[in-house]
C-alpha cells in the first residue's frame, strides 16, 4: 500500500491524510473531555475543517500557518497523564498537523505519514489489550486491524484515479466513519 499511496496526485495524498485525521478524531475529543478541555477538541476540529474548505473549494484563502500556530498549545504530553488516551490523542494531533504541513508544501507524503500514524495507533492499542507484541499473523486476526486496513484500501481505491472535489467530498465523509474512530471509539451526541 506504501507505494501506491506514494503515487497518489498531491491533493489525492492531502484529502487521504484527511480523511484519516477525521477518523482518528474521537479520539482527540474524548482526550479533551476528559482532560476538561473539550475547547481543544474544538479547535483542532476546526483546523481540519479548514482544510477540507481549501480541498473543496480551491479558491479559498486560508493561512494555514496560521492554523497550526493555534494548536501548539494543544499537543497531549504523555508524562502529563496517566492514562492510555493521552497516545491515540496524540497521534490525532500528529496527523493533523502532518495535513496543515502538507497544505503549506512542507509534507510530500501526508498519506503516507498519516496512514503509518493511524495504523500504529490501532496496532498500540492491541498491543495494550492483548498485554503483549502482536506480530502481523496476529493482527491479522484482529477485527480492529482488519477495519483499519480495509477502511484505508477503500480510501485509496476511491483517490487513486484522477480524484476531482466529488471524491474529495466522499473521502470526508468515509473519515467521519459515522463518529466512531481507528480505535472503534463513538462519542456520545
């Protein structure tokens, strides 16, 4: 998969890398709730939002720098937390900034970058519950594994060849995964 995401057009790589980021969302939300910060959820919402405005609407202005300046203060520290959340949180705020880099041509592989990001955090979180290292034949029998895979094949496939604003705006809509995250994590309405 490594290759063909390298082979995606730009924008295609851009609109992956976001979709991800969306799906890895819940994850940064419930982080913030619980931390009592649910304005951080908000805001790094909002610069997502920000770029699925530039990937569907090309015209539009948007300081991108800007956008990732408001989130430094954002970034979940690990050793400020004792519980496991605080990791798949992290890796959302990751992705994020990996797509607001991109945007500003600072990233040449966000799928890339985002795929391994997204992955990685699922295949933690077996990790953890299974109290051990799952090696691939292991995870390959895990339904949270094979979700992930088949959730990114079924991005790549719908990006692959020659993605216009439609695909872009179906790529959004397969990363809200209807509120529930890579970790199988729904957020109550």
């Amino acid at each position: 998969m490594e290759k063909q995401l390298e082979q995606l057009t730009p924008l295609a790589q851009r609109a992956f890398a976001a979709a991800l980021a969306q799906r890895m969302m819940p994850n940064f939300i419930l982080f913030a709730e619980l931390t009592e910060q649910s304005e951080a959820g908000h805001a790094l919402q909002s610069a997502l939002d920000t770029v699925w405005e530039k990937l569907l609407t090309p015209k539009a202005k948007i300081n991108f720098e800007k956008q990732q300046l408001k989130l430094e203060e954002l970034e979940p520290q690990p050793d400020d937390h004792d519980f496991f959340g605080v990791y798949p949180a992290l890796d959302t705020y990751m992705a994020v900034l990996a797509v607001l880099a991109a945007m500003q041509d600072r990233d040449e592989q966000p799928a890339l970058d985002v795929s391994r990001l997204s992955r990685g955090s699922v295949q933690f979180y077996l990790n953890i519950q299974a109290e051990t290292t799952l090696d691939y034949s292991q995870l390959d029998q895990e339904p949270l594994w094979l979700e992930e895979r088949d959730f990114q094949d079924q991005l790549l496939a719908l990006l692959t060849d020659d993605p216009d604003e439609d695909s872009f705006r179906q790529a959004r809509q397969l990363g809200r995964n209807d509120g529930i995250s890579n970790l199988g994590i729904a957020l109550e309405e």
